[in-house]
C-alpha cells in the first residue's frame, strides 16, 4: 500500500496533481476541501457548521476533521492507498492522522512538498476566482488563507521533515511538468 500526503499552500496546484496521482497510481483521493464544498451545497448540518470558516479563509476547527477523514477512507473497500490531499493541515491533525493510521494498521509512505513562491500563489488564486468563482477565493480571503498557511500549516514540513518522510517538489512550471516531477519522486519509493 502508498499512502501519500500531497502538502502545500492554497494554489499550489495540490487538487490538480493529487487527482492525477490518484489516477496514475490507482489510488483513493481524498479532499477534505472538496468534501466540505460538497456537504455545503447539500446543506447537511456538517456543511451549515463549515460554511462560515470556509468562507473567511480560516480553517475548520480541528475536531470536526479526523472523523471526516476516517469515513471518507472506511468507504473503500482494499484500497490500494490513499491520496491526501488538503488534509493534515494543523500539527493536531497531523498526531491525529498517525494515530489513525496506526489504529487502521496503515503508513504514511510520503509527503510531498509542493514550492510554490507566494506572488505565484497569490496571481493563481485570483485567476481561479475569475474561472471558478470558488467563494473563497477574493482577495481578502485569498490573503488569510495564506496567512492561515503560514501559521498552521507550513510548521507541518518540519514535523514530517523529521519523521524523514518529506520530499520537496518544484511546484512552478506546467502542469504535467510537476506531475512529471512528482512522479519521479514516487517512483523511488
Ligand atoms: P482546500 O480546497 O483544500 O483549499 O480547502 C478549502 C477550505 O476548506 C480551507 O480553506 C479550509 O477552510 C477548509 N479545510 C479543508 N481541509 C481542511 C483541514 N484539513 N483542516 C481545516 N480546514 C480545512
């Protein structure tokens, strides 16, 4: 089984290549940003309790996530592995990830690390904001999103750094570029 954490800031291209690594490896993807979205538009009480940090760019309170994550991973019936993508994104989720893998008699196999700098983060997002019009992703919201990254998130390269599982990606460049370099970088594992 290869059970990879694809990590990255908000416009580092994670959904796209997360689903293209999905594919290539037959592998399960899980976005617990696309899984919000969808509970949202269906209206469920998790997606009315959601709603309001999506939409400011802050993140969704820690204990909502990991019972999210292990139904979304129970539903598959021997998988091959797993796809995560936008999930840990907090060092409380990152320990309740390996308890969970633990329990579940599972390894986190990899971590890959998209780099993207952040004046090409941010022309990104405002680009998909005109093609998608995802609610968040306005300006302001763009810049807390980040922000949020920055605080919460990225102290997470380290945490996995020392578990030797992180390996950086040049993350600008063409689409099938990174996937390219991705794919590299899977490969030896
Ligand atoms: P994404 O599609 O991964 O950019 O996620 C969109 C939004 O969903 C984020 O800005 C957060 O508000 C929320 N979200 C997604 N995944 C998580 C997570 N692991 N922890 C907290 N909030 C999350």
């Amino acid at each position: 089984m290869i059970n990879i954490i694809l990590f990255g800031p908000p416009g580092s291209g994670k959904g796209t290549q997360s689903i293209k690594i999905a594919e290539k490896y037959g592998l399960v993807h899980i976005s617990t940003g696309d899984i919000f979205r969808r509970e949202i538009r269906e209206k469920s009480d998790l997606g009315i309790k959601v709603r309001s940090f999506i939409e400011k760019g802050e993140l969704v309170p820690d204990e909502l996530l990991i019972d999210i994550l292990k139904a979304a991973m129970v539903k598959h019936h021997d998988p091959k592995g797993f796809v995560f993508d936008g999930f840990p994104r907090t060092i409380t989720q990152a320990s309740d990830l390996d308890k969970l893998m633990e329990e579940m008699g599972l390894k986190i196999t990899l971590v890959l690390v998209l780099d993207v700098n952040e004046d090409e983060i941010i022309g990104r997002l405002l680009k998909r904001a005109e093609l998608e019009g995802r609610s968040d992703d306005n300006e302001d919201v763009i810049k807390n999103r980040l922000k949020v990254y920055r605080d919460e998130t990225e102290p997470l390269i380290r945490f996995y750094e020392e578990k030797k599982l992180s390996e950086i990606v040049d993350g600008i460049g063409g689409i099938d570029n990174i996937f390219n370099n991705l794919c590299e970088v899977i490969d030896r594992y």
